[in-house]
C-alpha cells in the first residue's frame, strides 16, 4: 500500500488545509476590526474631523473599487505570493518582484509598528483610568509583549493560526457592534445627520479626500486572503467568497462604530452638537 501523501510540502506551506471559515478569518483579522478603531480611525479623524463618518461611507466605494482587483485576479490565479504573483502576470517578473518587495518592507514595517503603538497606548491610558506608573519605560515589556501571541502562533501552524483568528475576529466584532448600540441608545437626541458634511473636514475638501482615503485603507485589509492560494482549499472560489463577505462585514461594522462614536463625542460636549461640528474634533470640552 502507498504511503499517503503529505500536504506540508518541502517549501514549508500546508496545501489544501484550509477551508473558507479559516480564509475568511484571514480577511477580518487582516483588517483588524479593533485596530482600525484606534490607528486608522485616529490618522482619519485627524483630516476628515466632524466629518469622520462620512469619509468612512465614502470610503467604502474606493474599497469596493480596490476589492475588485484581486478578486477578478483570483478567478483565474492562485498563488502565496498573492498580489505579487498578479503583477507578475500582468506586467511582468520586474514589476511582480517590486511589488512583492513592497509588501515585504511594509509588513516588517507593521509588525513593530502595532507592538510600540500597543506599548505607547496602553502607558498613556492607566493614569486615565486611575491606574499610576512610575516607571517610563513601561511601554517596552508591554510592546514586547503584544508580539509573544502572534510569534507562537507562527510556529504552531496556519491552521491553528488561523482558527485562532476566526475566534479574535468574532470577538473583536462582537464586542464593537455592542459597544456601537450602547452609544447610539444613551446618546438619544444627540445622534445628528449634521456630521454627513465635508466641509467640516480640515483645510475643506482637500483634507476630507486625505481623511476619506486613510478611512479606506482601513477597510481595505481582506486582501490578505489572496495569500493563501496555496494553502486554501478549491482557492480561486474559496478566496473569492472570503474576500467579498470579509469586505461586506468589515464595511458594514466601520461606519456603524464610526457614526456612534460621532454621537458620543458629541454628547461629551453635553450636546452642544454646533460647537463640535464647527470645530472638528481637536477641541477642548465645555
């Protein structure tokens, strides 16, 4: 009798090892619901200010219009270069391996990234909340930290990995959606239409493009199911089905957290909605 045939092949990749709620997983932790509360909503706010949840709505046409890309290339390819391995079709080895190149730098640029934002957040956070630290240096243990998780799971395999993110992204979720209906139901009367207006944003138009693009690449990350053209099961449907129900869940969530968390800013200024609006979000409380 022939001995049965692996899936881990000799490059280290487990083909044909997972299905669609793992790949789809792929896509929502890829965007990381919690994550893009804090960084990418921060960076937007900063442009699009009162007139945040509308680059957030807007946002998700330019989402759709960059979704569509990979998902017309993966009705045809599959690979775990992903992205790359669609230039490289299209254009071109030069132009494939570039953009590779791209990805690489800005993942390894990322992963740093998130752990000093987590360091630096959560220092600045505990006196808020009561809690006194001496000690300076507290962000570095606590970046280092956030990176233990993430580091095991590598070594613990894609499925583990990946099973463990469906279980994230569910929570993460979960807890926005209630988050968002406790703030729209005790916010009341102050809920407004007001905040659908680009001129509120810095610098008029010009900042709420800028505001509405950030808001956008956000929403954007369910790219990262392409990834797994090899480790997927039946991938050119599977990574399909994951991109479009990832990108429907993830900006469908967005502006719903987005237009309750306007609402409770506003009701922090005790709902003194003009004065909010007038002023953006860089303002002092009554």
């Amino acid at each position: 009798m022939a001995p049965k045939k692996s899936t881990v092949l000799s490059s280290g990749l487990a083909d044909n090892s997972v299905g669609f709620f793992q790949v789809f997983a792929q896509g929502l932790i890829a965007n990381g619901p919690l994550a893009a509360t804090t960084v990418a909503m921060t960076a937007a706010a900063s442009y699009a200010l009162g007139a945040l949840p509308l680059a957030y709505l807007l946002g998700i046409i330019v989402v759709v219009l960059w979704i569509n890309t990979p998902f017309q290339f993966s009705k045809r390819l599959a690979s775990a270069s992903g992205v790359a391995y669609f230039v490289t079709k299209g254009v071109g080895a030069l132009w494939g391996y570039l953009s590779g190149l791209s990805y690489a730098v800005y993942y390894i640029a990322l992963i740093p990234a998130n752990a000093l934002f987590f360091g630096i957040m959560v220092t600045s956070l505990l006196p808020a909340i009561g809690i006194a630290h001496p000690a300076s240096w507290l962000w570095i243990p606590l970046s280092v930290l956030i990176l233990i998780p993430s580091t095991l799971l590598t070594y613990l395999g894609i499925k583990t990995s990946l099973n463990y993110a469906i279980f994230v992204a569910i929570a993460e979720i979960l807890l926005l959606v209630i988050i968002s209906v406790v703030i729209i139901v005790s916010v009341g009367p102050h809920n407004t239409l007001a905040v659908y207006n680009p001129h509120l944003a810095s610098g008029g138009f010009g900042g709420f493009s800028i505001g509405l693009l950030v808001a956008a690449f956000g929403m954007s990350g369910s790219t990262a199911t392409v990834y797994l053209g090899r480790e997927s099961k039946a991938p050119q449907a599977t990574i399909r089905r994951a991109l479009i129900w990832a990108t429907v869940l993830v900006t469908a969530l967005m502006p719903e957290w987005l237009v309750s968390m306007t609402g409770a800013i506003i009701a922090a200024w005790r709902g003194d909605s003009c004065r909010f609006l007038q002023n953006g979000m860089c303002c002092h409380p009554k």
